[in-house]
C-alpha cells in the first residue's frame, strides 16, 4: 500500500503544480546542479514535493533533479523525482511532466533497487503511468484522483513512432546510422520533453533516444531521475531500456547527477541499436 500512497500524492499534486506553470514561466536565479537554467516552476514543484512525499511515513529520503543534496526525513523508501520534466516547454506551451522512481535503497542507486516509478504527462489531459508489481498501470488525473484507463499496458506489437534529442551534426556515426535505419520504418514524433515522447512510444510503440553526442558523451538525461525510472516502466511494459550496451536498470550511479544516453521503446529496435554501438 505505501507505494500507492506515493503515487496518490503524485497526483493530488498535479492541479497545484499545472496550475503554477502561467505565472511562473520566468528564469528563477539559480541554476540545477546539472548547470541548467531552473524556471520558478521548477523551483516551486520541486519544494511542494518535497514537502509532500517526506510527509510519508513509507519515504525517508527525496532527491531531486533540482538539488544537489538529499532531504532526508527518518527510514522509508528514496524517491528521485524531476519535477518538472521539459519544463522549457512551458514557454512554447508544449507537454512536460513529472518523473518518480522509488528506490529501496540509499542514493545514489543502481535501477535493479527501483520498487516502483511512475511519471506523470501535463498534456491536453493530466495523465499518469504507473509501474509496480510487474504492470504498467495508465490513468487519467481528475482532481488530484486517479482514474485508471488502461491496466496490464504493454508496447504495441507494430511500433509507429520514433523521437530522437541532440542535434543530428553531435550524434555519433554508428547511432547515426542506426537513426538512417529507424526513419525509414518509423514517424518522427518529437517534443522536446523525455516524458510527452516517451509516452507517444508507450502508446504507439517505437523508439525514444536521447543519445550520446561529441561533445557530451554521456548525453544529457540523468540516470537516477530519468533513464532508469524509464527504463523501469517500459521494460515493464514488455519493451527494452540501454544505456547503448546494457539496460539502464543495470547502471550503478557513482554520482546522484550523473548523465546517461537513453534509449527506450520495442525491443527489436534496441537490440538493432545495441548491435550497431557495440561494433564500435
Ligand atoms: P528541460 O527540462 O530543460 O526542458 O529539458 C528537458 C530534457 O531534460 C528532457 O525532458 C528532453 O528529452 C531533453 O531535455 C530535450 O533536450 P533538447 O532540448 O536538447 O532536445
């Protein structure tokens, strides 16, 4: 029951967080500990979940994408949260969401201690996808409560979409020639928002990279907060996760911030993907 407690505070948070997003599409002073720009939604969504999961009698740790330090609060279940994932899509108004995973573990943890991770969309409905004990779970949130719409989800069979981050001139020539490959097979389907292009994925199956690039090896996204909370729901959902050689569930984070390529979606193309980057 504890973990869905979590996810009832997730989403009895969701009207408060989408509702700060009009007023606060302003650059807030400080900046997250990756050295991004933190919009005061950011900032707001981040402290209203701290405040909210640490309340839990099953949470004694929250970690944020936000901050650099763990707040801890007695023993319980870590949660890494980003609150406001794509948040730089509020100024274009464009999908963004939260992301969860709950470790029973201290941080920084490898994905194989995840018990449970869920993210929620703020799209032209509020959903969230929820995975624990083995199912993916999609529901719609209406005041703050969640209705389930979709129980046991797994990838489509006959994958649709593909969404690829980074700039084409930084991606390495063999993710390169695995990106040549997809787009003859596969639409582009990409916002700029990891869970609003994920979900397209969980809906129509495909593909989701933010791959490495030149200048940034380890590509943009963070291990804890995003490519194994990830990595977690969908190869709960049937599908496959890589870091581009093994599943983001089997990274041990030697840092809370660190980076890691991410690539998601229908197994057939990841082990396409694996294959071209180990003939590196
Ligand atoms: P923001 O939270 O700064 O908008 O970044 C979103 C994100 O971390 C992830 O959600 C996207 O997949 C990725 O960055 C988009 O990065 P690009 O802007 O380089 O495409």
């Amino acid at each position: 029951m504890s973990v869905e407690t979590i996810f009832d505070v997730i989403a009895s948070s969701t009207d408060d967080i989408r509702d700060s997003l009009a007023g606060r599409r302003t650059y807030a002073d400080g900046q997250n500990p990756s050295g991004e720009q933190q919009l005061a939604a950011d900032v707001h969504a981040d402290r209203l979940l701290e405040e909210r999961l640490l309340a839990l009698d099953s949470v004694g740790a929250y970690a944020s994408e936000e901050r650099e330090e763990i707040s801890t609060d007695g023993a319980g279940y870590s949660v890494a949260v980003d609150p406001l994932d794509g948040s730089s899509n509020v100024k274009s108004n464009n999908a963004m969401g939260t992301v969860l995973g709950v470790y029973d573990a201290e941080l920084p943890a490898p994905g194989r201690s995840l018990i449970a991770a869920a993210y929620v969309l703020y799209g032209p409905l509020t959903t969230m996808m929820t995975a624990h004990d083995g199912t993916v779970t999609e529901y719609v949130v209406e005041d703050g409560a969640r209705q389930p719409v979709r129980e046991n989800v797994t990838l489509p069979d006959d994958p649709v979409v593909y969404g690829f981050g980074g700039r084409v001139p930084e991606w390495p020539d063999d993710f390169s020639t695995f990106a040549s490959s997809v787009e003859q097979e596969l639409k582009l389907r990409y916002g700029g928002a990891m869970i609003a292009d994920v979900n397209q994925v969980m809906t129509y199956g495909g593909v989701f990279a933010y791959p490495a690039l030149e200048s940034h090896p380890d590509g943009k996204l963070r291990l804890l907060f995003e490519g194994a909370p990830i990595g977690y729901i969908v190869e709960t959902a049937g599908g496959r996760s890589s870091d581009g050689s093994q599943s983001l569930l089997d990274g041990t984070p030697s840092a809370l911030h660190q980076r890691v390529p991410v690539h998601v979606g229908n197994a057939e193309y990841i082990a396409q993907l694996e294959e071209r980057l180990q003939t590196r």
